[in-house]
C-alpha cells in the first residue's frame, strides 16, 4: 500500500510527528511504501480560488510545494494528517492545506478522487481533556471525508509531554501502522 503522511507541526520535537513517524515505521515494516510532507518546511499557499481546478477539472495548478502530493494523493490508500493544537484548532499551515483540496471536487458536486483511502488523524495538545477538541478534529477530519476519505483512527496526544519510545501512545501509535 501506498501512504501519504503530512505532519503539521513546526517543531523539531513535535509529538505529533513522533507519533506519525512511529506509525509510518510499523507500516514500512510490513512492505509499505510512505511519502512525508512536512508542511512548515513547504512553500505552501492557501487556496487562490484561482477557478483552474473547476473549469479544467484537474488538480490545483499552483507552482508550489504541494505539486507532487497530487499525483501521491491518486495513488495513496491511506493519507495520514497531523498537527499540534493552535488555539483550540489544527494549525494554520493545516489549514491552508486543506482548503487546496477544493481542486478535487467538480462544479457538478462529483469527486476527482477515487473513494474509499483510509484517513488517520494525529493530533497533540496541552490539554490534558482528550476530548477537550474533539468537535474541532473531527471538524478537519470531516472534510477529508467529504473527499471519499474513510476515516481510520484518530490519536489525541495530551498535555504536551515529550514522547519516549515506550509511551503507551507510541505503542498504540506502532500497532496502528503494523495493521494497515
Ligand atoms: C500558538 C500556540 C497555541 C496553542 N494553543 C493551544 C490550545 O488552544 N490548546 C491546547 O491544549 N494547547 C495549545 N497549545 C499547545 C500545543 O498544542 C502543544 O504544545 C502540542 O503538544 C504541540 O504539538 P507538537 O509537539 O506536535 O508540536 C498551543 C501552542 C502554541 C505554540
């Protein structure tokens, strides 16, 4: 299989990468194939609503950072995302992100993107409430789903400790990838 990880934290520490990473690493060995995008070291814009993408039917034309993930996106089974929590929400570059998958629905309402990838949401916060943001992570999870996505799993990381290989959450985090 095919996956697609896009972490969304700036920091090199990040616990939602670690946790991404440690999926990806259960995943990879089983023989699966993995494509990281690490949104803060992207040039990536918002959306232009430039129309492009309507009018043409394809893919965002934008000439930045974003342009091979459209090709690993038709071909991925599973599209991981992630991010640290940025005022009761995903962050910024997160969203921007995913405002750019407007180019994969036609004006007729009809998707571009063959249904069924799996999805799986990692997300880190001080919060020590596991469920404190729920309604805003399902929120950005949704919208994917809105794409034809199938939603996997979603790991809620709390009070911002720094993960150590053996965290619960890192051993949750390796079976995860080690299942797909
Ligand atoms: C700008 C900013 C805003 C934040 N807002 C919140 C918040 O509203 N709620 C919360 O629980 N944590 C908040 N945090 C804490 C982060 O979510 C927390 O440190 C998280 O573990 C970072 O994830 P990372 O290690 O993957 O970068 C904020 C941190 C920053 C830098």
């Amino acid at each position: 299989m095919k996956i697609i990880a896009i972490l969304g934290s700036p920091r090199e520490q990040s616990a939602s990468s670690a946790i991404v990473k440690t999926i990806l690493k259960g995943a990879e060995e089983n023989g699966h194939v993995c494509s990281v995008y690490e949104v803060n070291k992207m040039n990536l814009k918002g959306c232009q609503a430039c129309g492009n993408c309507k009018k043409n039917e394809i893919d965002c034309v934008l000439n930045d950072d974003l342009k091979m993930y459209w090709n690993d996106l038709h071909e991925a089974d599973v599209l991981i995302v992630s991010s640290p929590n940025y005022h009761a929400n995903v962050c910024g570059p997160m969203i921007s992100f995913l405002n750019r998958h407007y180019c994969l629905r036609k004006k007729d309402r009809t998707l571009r993107l063959k249904a069924g990838k799996k999805l799986i949401g990692v997300f880190s916060q001080g919060n020590s409430d596991v469920n404190g943001y729920e309604s805003a992570y399902k929120w950005f999870l949704s919208r994917f789903e809105a794409y034809g996505m199938e939603l996997q799993d979603i790991i809620v990381h709390t009070e911002a400790i720094p993960v150590t290989d053996d965290a619960e959450i890192i051993k949750r985090a390796y079976e995860l990838g080690q299942k797909l």
